[in-house]
C-alpha cells in the first residue's frame, strides 16, 4: 500500500502516482469525508471539465424561457 506523509502543518502529501491517477493537478479542489474513519478525497471537476461531458438533460430556448419566467414569477410572489 503506498504511503504519503502528514506536513508539520497537517498538510497531506499523497505519492505523485496516486495524484495522478486520481486526477489531481497543483491548486486542484477536492472534498473531504470521512467514511467509517477513512478519510476520502475527492477531486472537484472545474468548469470547462463538465461542459465536455455529454449533457444528462436536453431542453429547448423555449422551454428554458419559459422555465426561468416561472421562477422568476415565483421569487417574486
């Protein structure tokens, strides 16, 4: 199993191969949790990342104006 070291800090250096394979980059963001006293890194995909994945929901100009006039309406209400 691979090791990493905990900086006087507290900061966490994980082995280079293990960054790279769970994507991470310098200045990347990730999430925390701990699970059953793991604790799980997860890396935050930035913005020009999710828009090349493939979108889960197609929908219309129309349907978008009229989804945002509705809102809209009922923020106001």
């Amino acid at each position: 199993m691979p090791e990493g070291r905990v900086g006087t800090k507290g900061e966490l250096f994980p082995p280079k191969n293990l960054r790279e394979q769970a994507g991470l980059k310098p200045y990347s963001k990730v999430n925390y949790r701990v699970e059953g006293g793991r604790l799980i890194v997860e890396s935050i995909p930035r913005l020009h990342e999710l828009m090349k994945q493939p979108s889960d929901v197609e929908i219309s100009i129309s349907e978008f104006k009229h989804s945002r006039r509705e809102l809209s309406r009922r923020a106001e209400a």
